[in-house]
C-alpha cells in the first residue's frame, strides 16, 4: 500500500480528485495518511475531515521563523512516514530539508504544460492570466517530481486543453482542472502506487 501525504493551500479540488479515484479504484493501492495545510482556512481541510483522512494545519504564521516552520512542516510529515508527498495545489517551496529527505517521493500538479507559464510567480490562477496574455492556443497541466528549484523536477504526466477566444482565467482554470488536473494526478499515484515510474535524470521513464 502506498502511503501519501497531500498538501494543500487553498480549496482542495484535486485532492477531492484524488480522494475519489481511491473511492471508485482508477487509483489502487494507495491510501491518503495525512493532509496538510499551511493555510488554517482552506476548504481542503474541510474536505479530508469529511473522507475521515487525519488534517493539520501547519501554518508560518506559527513560527518565529522561516526554518522553525520548515522544521515542523518536516517533522509532521515524518510522523505519518509517507512513500510520497503530493503537492495538491500547495503555494509554499518545498524546504530543502524536505526535498533531500523526501528525493524522488514528492510529486506536484502544475496547471500549465511545463516549462510554459512556470517557475517564480506562477501558481494558481496567475498561470492562466500569463497564457491568456500571451495568446497561446493550447495550455494544460504537468505532473513532475520536485527538486530543489521550483517546477524542474522530472516530467511524469502532460495533458493538453485548448484555448477558447472566450475564456476568462477563471473558466480556464476550470477546464484545466476537469480536463488535465483531475485526470493526470490520480494517473499519476496509480502509476506510482504500481511501481511503474522511475526517474532517469531530468527525465522520467513509465514502464
Ligand atoms: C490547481 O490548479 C493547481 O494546479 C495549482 O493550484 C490549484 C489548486 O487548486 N497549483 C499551482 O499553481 C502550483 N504552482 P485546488 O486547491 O482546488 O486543488
């Protein structure tokens, strides 16, 4: 069985995914031990209580200082000992401490086709400003493994979506969501969960 943690920051519809694909088995072998939040307020919380999934809050806020919160994040994700860490929407950089001791075992959905629209200031619904800004006619959303820097670890899973002339950021985060996220993260466990991906340098191979 593999044990994941999901952190979260904010409403939680990918691990509502996620949750639900155990549910109806597309993602076998896999059992959520732990969600966490940096954010006391997110809907996530809510809904990992709902599916009986133990929640906490760890929250900067609480912290004198970067490393104190860096330190505790990482002691709480030692407690519950995953095989891996999913990055549900989660808006902190990952700790170092937490990428060397965690290698190849934290995953995260990104709502765009990685290396478009990604790195330092894209996250959430800023991704889909930038591609609307930009014009582009395909956009989408990567599963990748975490390293040190932000969005360049090893790509897992892309899925592409189309552009509408009449999208706003908000009706095209939604798609990216239905069509890409929601589909290609729990793919993603799956295939994690069977053993099927490893990591080949910046490359990943999916047996
Ligand atoms: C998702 O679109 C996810 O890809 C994005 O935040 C949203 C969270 O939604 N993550 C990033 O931008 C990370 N760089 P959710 O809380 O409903 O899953």
């Amino acid at each position: 069985m593999l044990r994941v943690t999901v952190c979260v920051s904010g409403g939680g519809t990918n691990l509502q995914a996620i949750i639900d694909r155990i549910a109806d088995g597309t993602i076998r072998n896999t059992q959520i031990v732990q969600v966490i939040s940096n954010n006391p307020g997110a809907y996530a919380l809510t809904r990992a209580k709902e599916a009986g999934i133990p929640a906490v809050c760890v929250s900067p806020k609480d912290f004198p200082d970067r490393s104190a919160f860096n330190e505790a994040l990482l002691a709480k994700i030692n407690e519950a000992a995953p095989d891996l860490i999913v990055l549900a929407g989660f808006m902190v950089a990952v700790p170092h401490e937490i990428c060397a001791a965690y290698r190849g075992r934290i995953i995260n959905v990104h709502p765009a086709l990685i290396p478009s629209f990604c790195g330092k200031g894209y996250y959430g619904l800023r991704v889909h400003e930038k591609a609307l800004e930009r014009g582009v006619k395909v956009t989408g959303a990567t599963v990748h493994f975490v390293d040190e820097d932000l969005d360049t670890g090893p790509i897992i899973l892309q899925k592409a979506v189309e552009i509408q002339e009449s999208d706003t950021p908000e009706i095209l985060q939604r798609r990216v969501m239905e069509q890409a996220e929601w589909i290609i993260l729990p793919h993603a466990i799956d295939l994690i969960a069977a053993g099927k991906v490893t990591i080949e340098g910046r490359r990943t191979h999916i047996s």
